[in-house]
C-alpha cells in the first residue's frame, strides 16, 4: 500500500506535466531552428550583395518580402515572449508542486516515526 494512497492519481498528474512539458520544450526547439534557419538565410542574403543597391533596385517582389520578414520578426518575437512566459509559470508550478511533495512526505514520515515511538 502507498504513503498516501493516491500514487496512481500522483503518477497520473505528474506523466500529464512531463507530457506537456516534452511538447512545450518541442515547440522551443523548432522556434529555435526556423530563428536559425532566418538568420542563416538572411546572412547568404548579406553576403551575396557585394555593393549597396537603392530600394529602386530591388525587384519589388525582395521589397514585399522583406516587409513580411519585418512582419515575421514581430510575430517571432511576441512568441519568443509568451513562451518564455509559459516556461516561468510552468517552472514555478512544478517547483511548488515538488515542495509540496517533499512537505507531504516530510509530514508522513513524521507521523511514522511519532507512530513508532507511541
């Protein structure tokens, strides 16, 4: 028989955090890789142009992309932050859920050496 009694609702809570947090370490990871991919790209692009070019220059197809690269770049960032938000409050909440884990063990293990010395 368990401590508490309830290890399989426990196991079950904290598969569910794993699960979550494998898929929301995921999600960073491609963001990581298209940032990377973006900046290598974008790097080529640096690199190929030898001498500067006007804005009339360009073929206007480059000018419209790279206003939905500025566009991309905002919405890049809007997401970088909401991540990194959703990692603080997941790290805080399983933190506490690990110190409330311990306190609870901690008074189990209590209330066994009391039982004992009864």
């Amino acid at each position: 028989m368990s401590l508490f009694g309830n290890d399989k609702a426990q196991d079950a809570r904290l598969d569910a955090i794993e699960d979550w947090l494998q898929g929301l370490t995921g999600v960073v990871q491609k963001n990581n890789l298209a940032t990377s991919l973006l900046r290598i790209e974008l790097m080529e692009l640096q690199s190929s142009i030898d001498e500067k070019l006007s804005k009339e220059d360009f073929d206007p197809a480059v000018i419209q992309l790279n206003d939905h690269l500025a566009q991309a770049r905002v919405k890049y960032e809007k997401a970088k932050s909401a991540a990194a938000e959703n990692w603080t409050s997941l790290q805080q909440g399983a933190m506490q859920a690990l110190e409330d884990l311990d306190r609870e063990l901690q008074d189990a293990a209590d209330r066994m050496d009391e039982d004992s010395q009864a």
